[in-house]
C-alpha cells in the first residue's frame, strides 16, 4: 500500500485490503521515486537480496536508506564502496547500525573514531548470539545438538541454524566491521576454522537433524575437559591490520569473553588511541525490541532532530 | 586573536604577538556574536565557570557549544534545562560527550536509547580513572598517600586531587548522566559515602598533603584483607531510578568492575530493554587524545559531514 499522507494505524487493515496492491520491489522503487518526498528515508527490516538491490537507486536519487539487512554491506567490497561513495556525494545517509550487534553501538563508535582522525588497528569479538548461547548451554544433560534445537526454539537461531553454524552470520558482520575499519575486505578473504564437519552444510535440512547427535559425544569430552580447566568455548572473529579470521576458541577464567553470558555479544576496539586497553562494548547482541529500536536510531539521526 | 577568515598555523605566533588583544569572556562572546557565522560551533576546553556562562548568550543566538567543561551540564538543574531547550528551540546543539568518560560513546548512546523510546532505570559505573588509578596502585610498597602523588605526578589527577578524593569529580559526572537519564538532579541530592575523614578537604593543600600518611596504615590493613578475601576497592556511581550515590565499595572477582586496569572507566546502562544484562561500555575515561578526539567528535556531527 501506497500513500504520499501517511497510513493510519487505525484502519491499516481495511484500507490494506481494499487500496493494498500486490508488491515487488521495483514497484516499491518506482512508487517511492515518483512520490519525491524531501528528506525521506527508506527503511530495511527484511534480509531480502532483491531489496538490498535497491539502495543504489534510492540512494541516488537523495532517499537515505537504513538497514538491518545484512547483504548490501557485507557484499562485493566494489558494490559496498559504491553505495558509501553515493551517499557521501549526494548527502544522503547509508546507515546499517543494527547489521552488527543489534542496537549496540559499535559502527556508530567506530566512525566517530575514525572520523576524529583515530585509526583502528585491531578488533576482538563475540558476535553470534546464537553461537555464545549453544556453546553457554552445553551442559552435562543438555548435549550439542539439543543445545542447537534450544537456539532454534528461543528463535536465537534461523530455523535453519547452518547459517549460525556455518559462520556464514559471523563473516558477514566481521567484513562489515573490518570495511568500516578501513579494509577492502570480501567475504572469501576471511580464515575460518569451523567446529563441525563440512558434510553437515551439504545435506538437506531434515538430514542435518538426524545426522548432527553424531558430534555430542566429542562436544560433551571437550566441555568436560574444558570445565576441569576453567576454560569456556568462544566463536571468536578477529580483524588484524586488515587480516580477519573467525573461529572457536577456548578461553580462560580472566578472559574478557569468559564472562559472556546468555547470547550477549562483545566487541574490543584497539585504536591507535585506544592501545594498551582496547575500548569495550558488551550486550544484547540481537532480539526485536533492541534491534528496532537501533534502527528507530539510525532513522533519527537522519532527521537530526534531537 | 579574532579572524573571520580562520588563523593560519604557520605564523600565528607572530601574529598573536602583533595583532592579539587582551582578553576576556565577554569580549569572546561579543566578538563571535559580531563576526555572526553561518552554522558556527563553540569549542570550550577550559574547565572556567566564566566561559561557561557564555553558553546561553550564544546557543540562543544559533551558535552550536561543544564542551569539556562539565560545570554548566553539573550546574543548576534550571540552568542545565534552559540550556537544553534553548537549543532545542534553536535548532542547536549543546553538546558534552566528553563531561563523562571522555572520548567514551557514553552520553551519546544514553540519548540514542532515549530517543528510540527506551527508557534507563539503572546506572552503575566507576567514572574516575583517577581513583581508579590510585585503588589499583595500592600495594604492600605503594601506600595510599604515595598512591596519590602517583596519580598527581602522572597528570591523572588534578594538581589538588582533593577535587578526586572528595568524589567532587564523580558527583558532577553522575548529575549529568542522571539528567541525560531524565532525573531532575541537583549535586546535593547525590548522597556521598566518603573514605578519608571531612577535615583533610578543609585544610591547605601543604597541610593535606603533611597529613594524610596518617591514612596509610588504615588502608595497607583494609587492602591486605581484601587481598586475602580475593576482592578489590571501587569507587561507585549509581543512578537507580531517580536515586544517586557515590561511594567506596568492595567488589568480588567476577564482579564486571573487578577487572577494571589502571585508570579505565566502565559504566553498565540498565534500561527497559537491556534489562537482564545491561550494556556495558569500558575504557579510557581520561587522556588528551581521547578527550580531544570526543570533542572533535562532537564538532564533526553537528556539521553533518560524515
């Protein structure tokens, strides 16, 4: 549905059902270009390739775009680069704060160091959620792949986890995070040291759930053996003068990671600055009520008005 | 030394000597409110209570105030608000990221969370790296009153680290967050719990510093038992839900503040949403490159150029 007035919310439904037409995203496009508006901002909440698409256009006709979808930024570095340098030509904003770390504010953080004339030199991070809640639940009653089933239901997890598992979500926020440091980075540049077998991303869905209880054995000795050590299990990923690797670590007792409860994220910023102690930020790394609302962020920072 | 046209780095020394006039906070403010620019910023790196009270005079005439200075932001609730919606009214920015942890996203990220419908019940943070330094120096051959020349001599204090040790510092610090928290505070409803006796703040800085040795004993005790019982000495703001304290406080290993090196800064921001796990934000919380780079920070995003 259409409407150059704004759509009331108290009708919505009705005038949806009797105005709506059936949408694609060029019709979004071509709609949201012919109604011309001052200033206006489109808003992203999808993780659609098709919509991602789009930014180009709008961009470049003057509508800023803010996005939680990941794939423009973490795409071709030529693709990312000419979105930014659009935006920066006709004074539009490209904004994608919740594309890491929901609505922590890391990107935000890391530009206005940037911007200051600081240099980023290095970052640590937890940045699946998902991830940090598995490797926190296993437990000597709850083994790996109940674990996984527990993120699917808490919806920490996409119903099909692989994309968690795989590191697919982790490297796409790590080559955001490194571009934003600077970095011509893609996708394939990132080392990635996984934790289960290959085989288990080549089968069917229904395949994985009834193959995967094969690895709970190896997971319950390596946590039981970890717990000895006061050691815990991290899916680290890392940006080093420009080399980004993800990956599982182990951790100790003291480590600024072991303490990361429940499906938390954490980032360290190392600055050329910032150096012997890197900077810090801890929390809620996804869920709806914080990632909506870093996107309500990004939007106001658009209208400028506070 | 007044020029529309900007100063040259190259000989201003030469022309400060010729061309410089004596100078004081209302000529500073006549002069800016003469040469009347476009879109103008006011930079206040002094800690002057007299400079601060230019801010009115210019915000209300369209001039954006960017400042280190904490006195205005910690002064009278009534004149901290009437700052606030005169720049509201205006169109300008009021801006004092740098009042607290320096170049730390602290206040910036507390309006952010505000502005996106958010609202913070909880404050809890250590916000002196001086006494932070001198609680982490402590040690069988560093007694408290060496730890404080320490602190002295390495320029993390202020030349009276009185204004450290009397939680003066802290106390302006937890107004302003509270009020960017939407309390209507004033310094004297912070409640204090203090660790050295009231006398030492109202003598000379020469007997201060001739007298307190006499504390040295009292804390080489209280740190040994800390030491044996695993736990550390914090200096602790808390802003919960309307109420401000500042005091001394033991923490245990494990606890977020144990771990907290040298003269680092953390705050953990509670809010409706980040409610089981609040957000956490560490690091330098005092410097000269840190600091300028947050108030260079703040200039850039009142310009809008990034």
């Amino acid at each position: 549905m259409f409407s150059r007035d704004g759509i009331s919310l108290e009708n919505y439904f009705e005038n949806l059902m009797s105005r709506g037409v059936k949408s694609s995203p060029q019709l979004i496009r071509d709609e949201i270009l012919k109604m011309n508006i001052f200033n206006s901002v489109f808003v992203d909440c999808t993780a659609s390739q098709a919509i991602s698409e789009l930014y180009e256009s709008l961009i470049s006709r003057n509508i800023s775009v803010v996005t939680a979808n990941k794939i423009a930024a973490s795409s071709d570095y030529k693709n990312y680069h000419h979105l930014k340098e659009t935006a920066r030509k006709t004074g539009t904003k490209f904004l994608f704060e919740t594309n890491v770390g929901a609505g922590l504010p890391i990107i935000n953080t890391m530009n206005s160091l940037t911007n200051s004339g600081d240099k980023i030199v290095k970052l640590q991070a937890v940045l699946s959620g998902t991830l940090n809640f598995i490797f926190n639940t296993l437990s000597e009653d709850v083994p790996f792949s109940k674990a996984i089933k527990m993120a699917v239901d808490a919806q920490f997890a996409e119903p099909d986890p692989r994309i968690d598992l795989s590191g697919l979500d982790v490297t796409r926020k790590l080559v955001i995070l490194s571009r934003e440091a600077g970095a011509q980075v893609e996708q394939e540049n990132v080392q990635k040291h996984l934790f289960i077998p290959q085989k288990y991303f080549e089968s069917t869905l229904d395949e994985f759930w009834s193959t995967i209880p094969e690895m709970d054995e190896a997971f319950e000795n390596r946590r039981k053996k970890l717990d000895k050590e006061g050691k815990k299990l991290r899916f680290i990923a890392t940006y080093d003068n420009g080399l980004c690797e993800v990956g599982l670590h182990e951790v100790e007792k003291g480590h600024p990671f072991y303490d990361l409860e429940g499906s938390n994220n954490i980032i360290m910023i190392t600055t050329e600055r910032y150096n012997e102690y890197p900077m810090v930020i801890k929390g809620y790394g996804a869920g709806a009520s914080v990632t909506a609302a870093g996107v309500f962020s990004d939007i106001i920072s658009i209208a400028n008005i506070r």
